[in-house]
C-alpha cells in the first residue's frame, strides 16, 4: 500500500511538471528494483512526450536501459541516470522512437566520472533493418561509421570511458528466451515479438526484488509472449493505437482490447502503459477503459520520468 500512494504522488507530479521530477529521488530507493518511463510518446513530436525508452534502477542505481528513442537524451539526464552505473542496454528494434538516441546517449562517455562496462543488446537484422552488431558498426565503426570519432566505444580508448561490449544480436525468431545478460543483481531475457516486418524484442528483467517485464511495439499475436511475460510484478505495454485503427496499423501494434487480454492473460501486479500517440493519446481514458474490461489490476498511464517502483508483495 505504502508503494502504490507512493507512484500516486509521483503520477501527480509528473501530470503537473516534469521539471519538478528532475529533483525528485523517486526511482532511487535502496531495497527495491523500480522503473522510470523516459519518454512516454511515440514517434509524433507534437505531444510534449519523448519517444520509447525506460532506465530500471536498481537498490537506486541505473542499472540498466531500455531503448533510446528521440527525447530520451534529455530525460536521461533528468531523471539522474548515469552511464557510470549502466551494466545492459537493450534495444527493442530500429524504429528511431527507439533507438534515434542511442549515440547521444552514448557521447556522455567522454565525460564520465569513473570507468564503466556495458552490454548491449538487439534484434537480429532483416532485409529491411539492422542487426544489433550492424546498427553499431555503422553508428561508431572506424572510419565508415556515421559517428567514427566515437569508435572508443568498442574498447573504452580515446577519452571514451565506456567499453560497450559484448554487442549481442538476439535471434527474434527464437522459440525459447535468450538470456542476454546476468550477473549477481539482475538476470535479463529477450523475446521476439510480432511488430509487423519489423525485428522486435522484448525484455524481462528479474531481480531478487522481482521482475520488470518491458514490450515495445507488437501487435500481440504471439502466444509465447504470454508465457515470457508471467509472473510479472510490473508489466509495461504501449499503448499506441485505437481499436478502431485500420489494418495496417493493427498488423504493427495491438489495440487496447488485445492489449487488456493479453495483460489480462498474464496478470502482472501493475499494468504500465506507454508509447501515447494520435487517437490513443485523443481518447486517453476511453482506451483505458477498454484494456480495464479484461485486465482489472492497477493500470498506470505513464507520463515522461514517471517511476513504478516494486508493488508490495501479496
Ligand atoms: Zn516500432
């Protein structure tokens, strides 16, 4: 009880100022796991809201990222993550509302206080996207990356503090969870999801204060996602379009009647949604209301640096 008036009073403070949230020590608790919406918009600019990307903290630590869509640079910032603390970072797929940020995030590295690992993981390529080590090589490879001048990222060398490493490419067709990364605090698997002709990957964070699972974009229709995602503390989809999207738009994401079956289906302590955009964000509540039919825990409509700390358990 204690910790859901606590993400009510944030979730008030977000709804008034995400400024007033840059002060605020919300998402670093020691003793808990929590998670902090960086950008809660998708990949319209015309709503105040950075696109996908969230930090989990750890016993008060940014312990890891997940995705770096447009926006999410600053609200890093914001929320006081530091890439000093960072162990993984995991990419959902290379729509830029997930990943257009990533080398300015990465920049900080020049200017960091101490020395610091991290993994980063994404999907396989396609015909049509990058692969996780392809996307890096073309961001920081020597002299053909975009941004060569950063190339000390592979190592750690040229003023660049940071070695990211290793660079994994989880295939999304995989039948079982690949375990991208562990170590004595936290264990993170990733998952294919279904988000058109897209490689998409979703992420399950477990720690001994219990278990993130984080969807991007998908349009629900794989089974095993129910599975991957049970037993979930905090469960987090977007919410990008109506129920009455057209096709296309419904071969990319899930409406909220599939997005209240599927949480109904797995049944997480707390429902957080994101990625807002168009008529999602126009009828806001109304969509609300329809995922709340079949799921009829706690949902939770993120806003930018809201934080959701572990429920108390049952
Ligand atoms: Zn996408």
């Amino acid at each position: 009880m204690k910790n859901l008036l606590r993400i009510a009073i944030v979730l008030g403070l977000t709804a008034a100022s995400a400024g007033a949230l840059a002060a605020e020590p919300v998402c670093r608790s020691s003793g808990t796991m929590g998670i902090q919406l960086l950008g809660s918009g998708g990949p319209i600019s015309d709503d105040a809201r950075a696109s996908s990307g969230e930090v989990v903290w750890i016993d008060g630590k940014s312990r890891l990222l997940i995705d770096a869509g447009g926006g999410t640079y600053l609200r890093f910032g914001q929320a006081g993550a530091r890439l000093e603390d960072l162990h993984f970072i995991g990419i959902s797929h290379f729509h830029t509302d997930h990943s257009a940020d990533l080398p300015a995030i990465l920049k900080g590295a020049y200017f960091m206080a101490s020395d610091n690992k991290v993994a980063l993981a994404g999907p396989d390529g396609s015909d049509a996207f990058p692969s996780m080590s392809s996307f890096f090589k073309d961001m920081f490879g020597s002299k053909s990356g975009a941004f060569a001048y950063l190339e000390g990222l592979h190592d750690g060398s040229d003023g660049l503090r940071l070695t990211v490493s290793p660079v994994i490419d989880v295939d999304n067709h995989a039948e079982k969870p690949s375990l991208v990364y562990k170590d004595a605090e936290v264990t993170v698997y990733a998952y294919g999801i279904p988000h058109g002709d897209v490689p998409t990957l979703a992420f399950r964070i477990e720690s001994k204060y219990g278990t993130i699972v984080i969807s991007a974009d998908q349009n629900g229709t794989r089974k095993g996602f129910v599975d991957f995602a049970k037993g979930a503390d905090i469960l987090v989809m977007p919410a990008a379009i109506d129920d009455d999207a057209d096709a296309g738009s419904k071969y990319l994401h899930a409406p909220p009647t599939v997005v209240g079956k599927l949480a109904a289906a797995i049944d997480p302590k707390m429902l957080v949604l994101n990625h807002f955009m168009g008529k999602s964000l126009k009828d806001k509540d109304g969509n609300v209301k329809i995922i709340q039919q079949y799921y009829h825990g706690p949902v939770y409509e993120g806003r930018d640096l809201s934080c959701f700390e572990m429920p108390a358990r049952k």
